[in-house]
C-alpha cells in the first residue's frame, strides 16, 4: 500500500474516533470520584433535523454549550445552556424568521452497570458509551420539544390578507376589497354599460 493510502486510511479512521465529534465530551479528565467537577464552554453544529414543520435549527450553525460536568455514584450529571440559532416562516404571513433559542439542560448519564443503568428501561435514561458522553441526543430533544408549532415574526402578526395575499401589517389601515355577493353576481352584469362601468344602466339609442 502507497504511503497516500495510508495517510488516507488513518484520516478516515481519525475522522470516526468520539474525540473528533464536538458533540461527544471525553470523560477521561473528570475521573469517576464523585463530586469531581468539569466546565465546558465550546461549539459544535447543529443537524439539519432538529425542526419541525415551519422552523428548525439553522443547519451547519454554530450550537454553543456551556455546561457543568459532575461525577456522581451512578454517573456523570450534566448542568447547563444552550444557544440554538433557529430561522424558519412565520405562520401567519409566511415571513422568514430568524432567532436564538436560549434552553436549559439538566440530565444524568448512567455509568453502564450502574444501578440506574440496571433499572431503567432503554429510553429512560441516558448512557455512557466507555469514556465519552454523547450530547447529542440530548440537545435534539430538548431543541425539538422547545420548538414552536405555530411561530410568528410579531406577537401581533396581522398575518395576510385573505383576498389578495399582501401581509396587511403592510398594508394601509383602510385596505379593503369590495365584494359582490354570489346571489347578485348575475343581476351586476346586468346593469354594467357596454363601457364597462359597473353601476351604469346601458340604454339602446333610437333612430
């Protein structure tokens, strides 16, 4: 094997180890005594599907953590912030959004064997993977159920106007349209000119 292979080879095995995932925290440094403490302050970027339907983390974007790491007798309790850049559409007149999500976390990850570990069932608890900790699907779920259904640019969105789709926050405050009942729709064209001027009854001329 050339030597760019296996330059090539050990990249790829590099890229797969939990060390080069930002959202993977080592636990070697913080140690199992129990009442050791660590500070993370750091980014990692966020996946592109933590949305719903109308609004989601900005894919790519910059996720700051900034948590507290302490060693407990079950495992490792994880104390903190996050800062989740979001954009979507507003619900009501379909404008671009575009904010921070500011959220707190606070979850425990069991050490495997632990009794915490032993006793909950699969989804009920978070755990350790050997020496590392995987936020990741801690800050997906917490991101994803602080999502709004229905946001809006402005608390008070007017939203569209219904008959001729303009955003009517943008829009005078007289804006209207006149509307022509159905049931007389007939009778209006009845009384139109041949110029075309509603309102006009058309006369025939005589000789």
């Amino acid at each position: 094997m050339s030597a760019a292979s296996a330059r090539s080879g050990a990249a790829s095995t590099d890229a797969r180890r939990p060390s080069d995932n930002p959202w993977k925290l080592d636990l070697r440094e913080l140690g199992r005594r129990a009442g050791s403490m660590q500070e993370i302050d750091r980014t990692a970027p966020a996946p592109a599907d933590w949305r719903v339907e109308l609004i989601g983390a900005r894919a790519g974007a910059d996720v700051r953590l900034r948590l507290r790491l302490e060693s407990v007798m079950e495992g490792v309790l994880v104390t903190g912030d996050l800062d989740v850049p979001v954009e979507g559409s507003c619900a009501r007149c379909l404008e671009p959004i575009e904010d921070t999500l500011h959220l707190s976390v606070q979850e425990l990850y069991a050490y495997s064997g632990s009794t915490t570990e032993a006793t909950s069932e699969e989804d009920e608890v978070r755990r350790i993977e050997g020496d590392y900790l995987d936020l990741e699907p801690l800050a997906r779920d917490t991101v994803v159920l602080n999502l709004p259904l229905a946001p809006v640019c402005t608390e008070d969105c007017a939203g569209l106007c219904v008959d001729c789709g303009q955003r009517l926050d943008d829009l005078p405050a007289d804006h209207a349209h006149e509307v022509v009942d159905a049931r007389w729709a007939g009778l209006a064209e009845k009384f139109t000119s041949s110029s075309g001027t509603p309102g006009e009854i058309a006369t025939t001329e005589e000789n």
